[in-house]
C-alpha cells in the first residue's frame, strides 16, 4: 500500500513541476500548421477555401456537432464575409471573418472565440503551385494564457488532428 502511495505522490510532483516548467518556459504564442498537396490545380481548389460557407462544407471542427448552428454575413470569397457559429460543448461558440484575399494565394480569417473560452486568432491558407498540383498550407496563431501553455502538447496534437482530417476532406471535393 505504501509502494502505491509513493507511487502516486511522485506522479503527483512530476505534474507539478511539468506545469510550472510550462507556464514558464513555454512561449505564450502558439503556432500550429500543416500543409498537404492537393492532387488538383489552384483554380480547383480556391473555392474550396475562399469563402466561409465552401470552408464550412470541409471544416472539421464544425463537423464535430451535427446540430451545429451557422449564421453567415458578408459576400462569400470577399473580405468580410463571415460567420458566427454555435455548437455544443466541443464545438463552443465564436465568429470567423476573412480579413485578407489575394485571389489564388492567400486567405486571412480572424477568429473571435466567445465559448467555452473567450480568446482571438488568426488563420491563414496558403497555396502554391506544385507542378500540376497545389500545397496548401493551413495555419493559425494566437496567444495563450499562462494556464493553458500546460495544454500546449495535447493541443498540438489535436489541432494536427483536426486539419489532417479538414485536409482529408478536401482532397476528395477538390479531386473530383
């Protein structure tokens, strides 16, 4: 029993000490990115990330609730069009804005995070040529609070997750 005990305590102090080495070594902006070349010409895959409604047609973080609720605002594929969503307890609630085109290259958005925690982003798509094909590059930053920089590891690998499937997604629409 006592073997147990020592066993937990000590696991109990690694945690401690983990999230004080995080909260202060750990910058407090966060950077996530992924690329994928799609199998598909930049005129094929452009309306596929130009507009918040084509987006919302692949984006896997709104496919995480069915009942999910999307009120759209703005022209789709100009600066301005957005959308405020409303999910369940995964999927939260918060607003996307496109801030930035250049047409066959580039898609800034802003993102306003209202629940479960309120926060501000920034997310880019990225595309280039790659002979007959087209990497994008997907991406986002925004700053963390100190407590949350002990969540940056799991939050690296679930927001790796979320864009591999977005990507998956993608592919198949922009491969037809």
């Amino acid at each position: 029993m006592k073997t147990i005990f020592k066993i937990i305590g000590v696991l109990i102090l690694l945690m401690i000490f983990y999230s004080i080495v995080a909260m202060l070594a750990f910058s407090k902006h966060y950077h996530v990115e992924k690329s994928v070349v799609i199998n598909a010409s930049k005129e094929k895959v452009w309306p596929h990330i130009s507009s918040t409604r084509a987006f919302n047609v692949w984006n896997p973080f709104a496919k995480a609730d069915k009942n999910i609720v999307i009120t759209y605002k703005g022209n789709p594929g100009e600066v301005g069009d957005s959308y405020h969503w409303k999910g369940n307890d995964e999927v939260g609630e918060g607003e996307q804005e496109v801030v930035a085109i250049v047409p066959y290259q580039k898609v800034t958005s802003k993102l306003h995070f209202i629940k479960p925690w309120e926060g501000d982003a920034s997310a880019d798509f990225i595309m280039s040529s790659e002979g007959n094909s087209t990497k994008l590059t997907w991406s986002m930053d925004n700053e963390l609070t100190t407590p949350m920089k002990i969540m940056k590891p799991f939050m690296d690998m679930q927001m790796g997750k979320m864009f591999d499937q977005g990507f998956a997604d993608l592919k198949r629409l922009a491969e037809k």
